[in-house]
C-alpha cells in the first residue's frame, strides 16, 4: 500500500504505511517534531558553515550561548587563530569573524553589504533609531552634522571643562588609595563618565547626576553582550539596560533643551551640546537671511535636531567614549606605573613645556608639545586595544573571499586586533614600547594596521578627543600624583567587560608626587628648558 492512512480504534492510534501499521501517541508526535527541528537547525548550520572552522556540531537551539555568557580573551584568541574566518553559531544568529587585516578591512569598508549592529542587542539599548545604525546616505548626512564638534577649535574649548575634572577625581584617588593598594578600575571608570559628561553636556548635569549615570551606564554596558538571549524577559540584562537607557535620556534631553535656551540667548558655547546647537542655530540664521549682507556663510550648513535625536546622539557617544577610554586609562596608568622609567621621561616632559609651571593650563598648544606622552598613549592603545571587534549585520550575500560568501542576515565581526600585533609591522608586537611610534619608524609607515578606531565611513568621529583626553589625564596626573601598581597572577589577563581590563581589576597606590625632587633631578642634567619638538599625529588607518 503506497499511501498513508490514518485509523482510529478505540483509544489506539496508529498508522498504517507501505504494509506497516505503527501505533503513536502524542509524545511521539512531539519527539518527531522536535527531532526534526533539531535536524533542521543542525542542517541550517552545517550549510552556512561550509568549510569555516568551527565547531563541529551545533548545540541544539542555543548553540555557543554558554560561552557567550562568560567570554574570555583566551577564547576570543583561539577562534582568532583558528583561520582567517571562522565561525560560531548562538541561538538563532550565524556569526562569522574575520581576524585578518585585510579581511577586517574590507568588511568596514563595504557599506553596501554590512550595516553596524554594535552587538545583538545594541538596537533594543540605545534604540533603533539612533544615529549609528544608520546606513548609506542617512549616515552621511547625520555624521556630517556632527563633524563640526570635532574641529581642532571645538576640542579646545573641551579642555577646561576636562582640566575640572581632572583636578577634581586626582584628589578622589588619593582619597580611594589611602595609602593602599586597590582597585582602580571603576574610579577610572567614574572618571571617564564625568569627563564625557562635562564635556558634552557642560553643567547642566550635577556632579549627583553623574554619579547616577555613572551606575545606570553599568547595567547598559552589562547588556552590550555579543549575542544576548532572542527575547527581552524582565530583569534580564537586556531589559535591565533598556530601563537605564530611559534614564540617562531623560538626564541627556533636560541638558539639551538648557543647551539650547542658552544658545538663543546668544551665550557662547562651553560644551559639545552647546557647540552643536549653536551651529544649527548658525545655519538657521543663514538660511533667513541668505544673500543679505553681513551673513557669511558657516563651515558647514546642518538641519535642525530635535532635544530627543541630540540626546540619543550623546547616548551613543557616552557608549563610545566612557567603555573604551576607562580600558585605554586603566592599562595605561597601570604600563607606566611598571615602566617607571617610561613614567620617568612622561613626566620630565610635562615639566619642560609647561617652563616648570604645573600650574600652566591645558591647551591645545600644549598638548601639540607632548610629544613622547602621546608615543605612549598611541603604544598602549595598540597593545591593548579597548575595541576587539566591531559587529556587523549582512544586509545582503557577502562574498567576502571567492571561496565562502557570508549569509544574509548573519553577523560578521572584523577583528582589530590581529593587525595591531602584527609581528612584521610591530617587532615584538607583545612588549611595552613607545619609542616604535618615533617619527618615520616601522609602525608610522604602516598606517593601514592602525585599526584602534576602525576604518571606513563608521570609523570612530571622536579619536581625536578621545587621545587627546588620554595624554592630557595622564601628562597632569604625572605632575601631581605618583603611583604604584601591585603585580598579581592575572595583572596581564584581559577581562572582557564590553571591553578589556586587567583581570584582578588593576592594584594601584596613589601618593601626592614630590616636585621638588623632579625640579633638583632636572637642574642638575640642565633640562629644564621648555622642548620645542611637536608632537607626532595620531596614526590614521589608510
């Protein structure tokens, strides 16, 4: 018999099939479908794998999601070097990781195939609608409105508000030291917060309003995993980010609409926020009165945003600048701490410029001087890079070499650290060396291995700032604060926290320094004259 045929008899069900009859219940049913998702999504996977290495079989359902959970940079460095693309499967999403250089490159640089998705869960957090998930010409156009923030002359008027902040958490470490040795990572944190906090929205959030950013920005970078669970269930950490997202808008929207009542009012701008607004208002005022006389035209003409869009816009930023900046500064106060004589010739040249005046305030001018402090800061950031890997989802087939095309709708993650340790552009890619960033060395002549900020039309807007914050922290902090560093087991172990710490959370002891020693050391090697050498630039990827 060719066909299937389904007969009840009393309480029994079966069927009988080619000449067989074959009883089943309900749980059979339920098992064969089960077994047949099971083959589905085993199949689904093995298809999309092809070649790639990988693991061999998928977890049913969830695939690596436990890994997921608990990522350690030993994990990320063997997927790494498992091949030039690998791959890993979590729930319902396909990733795919690139961990060579020109791999890397091509997919930041391929907007017509990839779009970012910061993480899997980064459109639930900081909203669908937010600037950097735009693609294509949006993109364009909004990053365009934001360029002007970035100028060398707006990141000078940053730098008071930056300098205040400084002074004020230097005191706060001391404070936190006590004279012992302890952990410094979220103090670096903290202070990372009220820098980005000052320097965008200026005074119009309280030092209690930072310090409550501070604790919900803890739960959104929580909930920034890679791949996070499909669904967002209460008190899970998705949903936990979702509310502190809610939060910070409110702060970030209060801000912006203080910024802008002070720009109408014809104040100068102080801030970002400020900055921003008084272009907009700059090109409004243009636009009423184009071709009047005594209305030139500003750098670059802008549409209105709206307090919510200027909000989302800093939320975004806050994400960017506080995770990465708290790595970089942890990492780097802990290399100069173990490099004393690194620290050493930081600090005879903060002395130098300033013509022995600590008190000098922060300029770009000054900065510009500090020459061998930003060789320092450029080395720490390519050993220790705070951004690992940057998602991407596939709008559409990738074919990222002419053997394997990456799948719609999967993720593809470029990695960056594999060509800032690159051995033949960066010699002993493992060590602490700054003096590999002098002028015309091996590294400046590799500018395309330089991929701490990315590459491409999303490359990061704020690198500038972000380096520049980074040497002028740590140029003052040299002058005013000595330090020490507590060696453990897992000091060089990189915890993955959204970005990279040390494992044991960074042992530090701060002490107020001692001047005058510096002052008799440099009279008597006659080094007390200011330098006149300018300082390199911060290396762009090519």
């Amino acid at each position: 018999m060719n066909q299937t045929e389904s007969i009840l008899s009393g309480s029994r069900t079966f069927v009988r099939f080619m000449g067989y009859e074959v009883e089943y219940t309900k749980w059979t049913i339920c098992i064969s479908l089960l077994l047949v998702c099971i083959a589905y999504d085993q199949i689904s996977y093995q298809f999309q794998k092809k070649h790639l290495p990988g693991p061999l079989l998928k977890v049913p359902f969830m695939g690596s999601f436990l890994d997921s959970m608990k990522p350690t940079f030993d994990k990320y460095k063997t997927k790494w070097d498992s091949g030039p693309l690998s791959c890993v499967s979590v729930f319902h999403k396909f990733v795919v990781i690139a961990s060579e250089r020109d791999l890397a490159r091509k997919i930041l640089n391929s907007p017509s195939y990839v779009q970012p998705c910061v993480v899997d869960a980064g459109k639930k957090i900081l909203k669908h609608t937010n600037w950097v998930f735009l693609d294509g010409r949006n993109h364009i156009e909004y990053r365009k409105g934001l360029n002007g923030l970035f100028t060398t002359r707006a990141l000078g008027v940053y730098l008071p508000a930056q300098e205040e902040v400084y002074n004020k958490y230097f005191k706060e470490f001391l404070n936190h030291s006590q004279g012992k040795y302890t952990e410094f990572m979220i103090p670096f944190r903290d202070i990372n917060v009220a820098t980005s906090c000052r320097t965008f929205c200026g005074h119009y959030i309280s030092d209690d309003a930072i310090k409550h950013i501070a604790d919900e920005y803890w739960r959104i970078t929580a909930a920034m995993e890679l791949v996070n669970f499909p669904l967002v269930l209460p008190f899970t950490k998705v949903w936990y980010g979702i509310r502190s997202r809610k939060v910070v808008m409110q702060y970030f929207m209060k801000a912006a609409a203080a910024s802008r009542k002070s720009m109408e009012a014809g104040n100068p701008p102080t801030c970002m926020m400020e900055e921003w607004i008084h272009e907009m208002i700059e090109t409004r005022k243009y636009n009423s009165n184009k071709g009047s006389d005594g209305f030139e035209k500003p750098s670059v003409l802008i549409r209105d945003f709206s307090d919510e869009e200027i909000a989302l816009t800093f939320l975004s930023f806050l994400f960017a600048s506080q995770d990465a900046t708290s790595s970089a500064m942890t990492w780097l106060f802990q290399y100069l701490a173990d490099y004393p004589e690194v620290l050493k010739k930081v600090r005879e040249e903060q002395f130098r410029i300033r013509g022995g005046d600590i008190n000098v305030p922060i300029s770009l001018e000054l900065l510009e001087k500090m020459t061998y402090t930003r060789m320092v800061v450029i080395e720490c950031l390519r050993l220790r890079p705070p951004v690992l890997m940057v998602p991407y989802r596939v709008k559409k087939p990738f074919p990222i070499t002419s053997e394997y095309t990456v799948p719609k709708d999967s993720m593809v993650i470029p990695t960056l650290y594999g060509s800032l340790h690159d051995p033949k552009v960066y010699p002993d890619p493992e060590s602490f060396k700054p003096e590999r960033w002098e002028p015309n060395g091996l590294a400046e002549q590799n500018p395309k291995n330089w991929m701490v900020f990315g590459n491409g039309p999303h490359v990061c807007l704020g690198q500038r700032y972000a380096v520049n914050h980074l040497i002028a922290c740590v140029g003052k902090a040299s002058l005013m604060l000595d330090w020490s560093h507590k060696r453990t087991a897992d000091s060089d172990t990189q915890m993955i926290f959204a970005t990279t710490f040390p494992q044991d959370m960074c042992l530090l002891k701060f002490s107020p320094f001692n001047l005058a020693n510096l002052k008799l050391h440099l009279e008597k090697e006659g080094k007390t004259q200011p330098a006149t050498a300018t300082a390199t630039a911060i290396p762009t990827s090519a």
